[in-house]
C-alpha cells in the first residue's frame, strides 16, 4: 500500500502499487501537468549568484600568445 500527500494540492491519496497509480507522487493526472507548467514556466528556477564582472580573474582564458 502507497499512502502520499500531493506536493500540488496536498490531498491525501493512496493506491495498492505505483502501477495502479501512474501519477504518483501527485493525487491526479491534473496535479502531474500542474507540476510539468511551473517547471516549463520557470517557477522552480534555481536562484543563480551574479555573474562575474568583465576582467575578474575567475574564469578567465589565458592567451597562449601571453605566456
């Protein structure tokens, strides 16, 4: 026995094998393509740090020319 709580709707569910639930870890299929739109939107996007100035010498390229 699968026994969950949907990360979308926090509805309780459970199901007697995951094959007898293909939306698992969501209650329904409308949960899963809820899930599929915030990712293809960018609302679990991943806060990023800012992006190194122009001439930092964190990675930089070395010309071979200034060896």
């Amino acid at each position: 026995m699968i026994r969950g709580r949907c990360p979308i709707c926090s509805r309780a569910f459970e199901a007697e094998s995951l094959d007898a639930h293909p939306s698992f870890p969501f209650c329904s299929p409308r949960c899963r393509l809820v899930d599929l739109g915030r990712w293809i939107d960018g609302s679990y996007a991943i806060p990023a740090g800012e992006a190194p100035v122009e001439g930092d010498s964190i990675g930089q390229e070395v010309d071979e020319d200034e060896t």
